[in-house]
C-alpha cells in the first residue's frame, strides 16, 4: 500500500535530500492520482511564493545595504572636502574658521 502523496508534501519543505525523495516517489509513481496532483499544485504554488517573498526581502536588504555604504562614504567625502576647505580658511581668518568648522562637524555627527 502506497501512501498518498499528499501525505508526503510537507517533506517538500524540509532539506534538499527530502525534496529530493519526495520529488523520486512522483517520477517513480508515474501518473500522480487527481487528488495527489491538486495537493502537489497547491504545495509547488505556496513553496514558488515563499521563495518570491524572500527573493524581494533579499533584494530591498541589498538595496538598503547599498544605500548606507554610500551615504556613509558620501559623508566621508564630505568631511574630507570639509577639512581641507578649512585648512586654507583657518591660515586666513583663523577665528571665524574654528567656529564655522565647528558647527560643520556637529551637522555631519547629526547626519550619522
């Protein structure tokens, strides 16, 4: 006596070599019975929209991923730009740039 397919459909989610044996059980049965094939559409269907959904978690992980190392080294930039732009101004108006060049550093800290 043969389990029915169905039976068999939650291995589909566990490790490769389960899959791998419930997927061998279908090929061995050659034609699947109408009730096992609703049950194996309807498990092939849920499994492709799991898959889906982390595809997209992954793919807005990456995109925000992305986004902080650039923001990150574009406020690098930013404060090395920031620091030579003040060299030059403290040899000229030494006083005037300290305050400036302070104010500055606390606006990018916020950025942060």
């Amino acid at each position: 006596m043969q389990l029915p397919l169905s039976y068999m459909l939650p291995a589909l989610d566990g490790s490769s070599a389960e899959r791998a044996a419930v997927l061998q059980e279908i090929r061995d049965r050659g034609i699947v019975e109408t009730d096992d094939l609703v049950a194996l559409c309807f498990k092939v269907e849920a499994l492709l929209d799991i898959a889906e959904t982390r595809e997209l978690e992954l793919m807005q992980d990456l995109i925000e991923a992305r986004r902080e190392k650039t923001s990150t080294t574009d406020i690098e930039e930013i404060r090395e730009t920031v620091a030579n732009g003040f060299a030059d101004l403290s040899e000229l108006l030494p006083k005037h740039a300290d305050l400036i060049y302070n104010k500055c550093t606390e606006t990018l800290r916020s950025l942060i």
